[in-house]
C-alpha cells in the first residue's frame, strides 16, 4: 500500500478518540441508506464519452459508489475515483478488461469523501509502481479527525457505527408492511453486512503525488490537465480536463443529484463552477448520475447562486430556519425539482432541507 502505513499506524497519526460513534444521517454524503437496493452485485455501466475515454456510471447500492472516468493511454490507463469499497474497484477493472487490458499507471482521487478513495488499494496491489494524485489539501484531508465524511479517520467512525446500522436495518425487516419492502431491506442487510467485513480489512491507501495549483500530466501521448480551480464540494476539489477530448470529470463538485454541502463552500462554489465554465467542454463526468453536456453547469450553478440568495433573503425577512425549509424549498422548485429529481436517490426533496440548513449555517451564521 502507498507509503508502507497500516491502518492503525494512521489513526494514530490522526489520533483519533475511538469512541463509540453514531453516524447521522446528515453525515452520509452521497450514501443514501433510505433508498432500498434489490439484490445485485457492485455494477457500472461504461459509456463512452471521448476517443479513448469512458466514464463508468454507478449502479445504485446500499452503499453508495462515485462514478469513475477512465482515461485510456499509450501505455496505460489513468482511473478518476475508486468509490466506497474494494469489490467496487475491482468490478470495475473486471468491466473495463472489456474496453482494454493496458495497465493502470494512474489513480487520481478528486476529494476525500469515503465514497471516492476506499477502492484506491486494489490498484496500488496489483500495479506495482502505481501513482495515485490529488490535492495538496485532498491529501490532508484524508488523515485529519475532523475533515467531514472521508478520510482514515471516517473508517473508524463507519466502523463503530455499522453494528447499529444492522441492528436497525433486522428491525425493519421484521416490521417491513410488505413483502417487497422486506425483500428489499433484506438485501440492504446484506449489503451493510458485506460493506461492514469489507471495512474491516480496508488498507487505506493514500495518495502518493499531490498538485496544489492547476498541473498538466503528459500521459502516453495524451495531454491530462489537472485544474484545481477553488473551493466548492470540499476546499480540495480537483477537476481531470482532457483538453482534446473536451471532456472533464468533477468528482462531486458537480453531480447529476442535489448537491452535498456538509463540508462545502455554499458561496465558493458557484465561483469555482463558473471558472470551470470558462474551459471547452462537450461532456462532463458528475461524481454522480450520468455523463452530462456543458449547459448542466450553468443549470448546477443558479441552484446553488439561488439557494444562497433564497436563505439570505428569506434570513433578512426575519424567517425561523424550519419555516426557510418549507418557503426556499418550494420557492426554488418550479426552476429546480424536476432536474435535480431525475434518479430514485439524490433528489431535491430528500435534501433541500438540509442544503437549506448548511446554507443558514455556513452563510448566514458562518459556523
Ligand atoms: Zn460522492
Ligand atoms: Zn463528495
């Protein structure tokens, strides 16, 4: 694994407490636990989205996976995230052995969400030499306590929470009104059953190169830009731009779901979105959802630039947060549910809630 640490030797470094943890719902990021999965293995679809270039979509699971862009090379290829798990990066490889069998030389993770770097060791094991990149920021993020939803630390808190998460989950199943609900929690029983054993041999592999401004890889004869272009998602966002291609992979700084705000930039961000803008792009590939044309950006960005006016605003007029809740979330609707709902998670009623809050929270009372 990079740099020859375990997992232990990590955590101390992190010093975290190890006490019992309690993982909120507010803290899943992209995991959506609500949505109940059938039965099924760790699956992506590979589409083509430029000469040589492949961005695998995540199926839904229990136990959410980002998306992957897959960049393929003279010599080798180039893989954007390695999502929640190592049977998820290695189902991909197994997928992507159909488009080619070149090696991989490069892992690239866009932020530290647990959901984006817990596959990163299945290639670092079977490539020796591999190099994995991020952010100057990205890399600290993954081994400090307190960095939000990813990162070595996090491990521990999934780890001390999942017993809970099972228990309830078999409580459900016995309480379940039908026969497909319990068909469906059985499943997501399953899967946390898996994810929770899978965790626990987890080798957490960090990045071994790190930018902390916008770099160009030359990478078998194809030109691999690495923007870094502000805060947004996280204060570490990385963006891979195939300038060729016109292609770019964002990680979650843009999705095809409502946004995450926990650990992000509410104001920022729209900023960062726009000078992503000023590059030629024909398709992007969300960290989430399906590969989309350039004009989704300026769609992403007027959620979040009037989410911000709303809260605001609504804030002025002297509006109690639970009362934002329902006037923002219904007032932003007409331009935004339909297009922030195209996916069975991720929605704009599941979350715009808690957007509110984080906006209320991070711009209005600057916690
Ligand atoms: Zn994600
Ligand atoms: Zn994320």
């Amino acid at each position: 694994m990079a740099e020859g640490w375990t997992r232990r030797q990590l955590l101390a470094q992190a010093t975290i407490a190890a006490a019992v943890y309690t993982l909120d719902p507010h803290e899943l990021c992209c995991g959506v636990n609500a949505y109940a999965q059938t039965a099924g293995s760790e699956k992506f679809n590979l589409k083509k989205v430029g000469d040589g270039i492949w961005a695998a979509v995540a199926e839904v699971r229990y136990k959410v996976n980002s998306n992957a862009a897959v960049i393929e090379t003279n010599d080798g290829l180039v893989i954007v995230d390695t999502h929640s798990k190592p049977s998820a990066a290695r189902a991909l490889y197994t997928e992507i052995q159909a488009v080619s069998k070149k090696p991989v030389r490069k892992i690239i993770n866009t932020h530290f969400h647990w959901d984006h770097w817990q596959g990163n060791e299945v290639y670092a094991s079977s490539n020796p030499g591999l190099e994995i990149i991020t952010t100057e920021q990205t890399k600290q993020n993954l081994t400090k306590p307190d960095a939000g939803v990813g990162g070595v630390p996090f491990i521990e808190k999934q780890l001390a929470a999942l017993p809970g998460e099972i228990a309830k989950l078999k409580e459900d199943i016995d309480k379940a009104p039908n026969p497909e609900t319990k068909a469906r929690l059985t499943s997501n029983l399953a899967q946390a059953e898996a994810y929770l054993q899978e965790l626990k041999q987890l080798k957490p592999t960090l990045p071994t190169r790190t930018v902390s401004k916008t770099a160009t890889l030359q990478e078998g004869g194809r030109e691999i830009q690495l923007h870094v272009l502000g805060r947004g998602h996280t204060d570490g966002d990385l963006y891979i731009y195939m300038p060729r291609e016109k292609v770019v992979a964002t990680g979650d700084a843009v999705v095809d779901w409502m946004p995450f705000l926990n650990d992000g930039y509410p104001e920022e961000w729209a900023q960062t979105v726009a000078a992503l803008e000023k590059l030629e792009i024909v398709q992007l590939i969300p960290g989430h959802g399906e590969p989309a044309p350039k004009t989704h950006l300026a769609f992403f960005r007027g959620y979040l630039t009037d989410l911000v006016a709303a809260v605001k605003k609504a804030a002025a007029d002297g509006a109690t947060l639970d009362e934002m809740k329902t006037k923002v979330a219904d007032q932003l609707a007409p331009k935004y549910e339909k297009g922030m709902s195209r996916y069975p998670v991720g929605q704009y009623r599941d979350r715009v809630g808690l957007n509110i809050e984080m906006v209320h929270k991070k711009v209005v009372k600057k916690a």
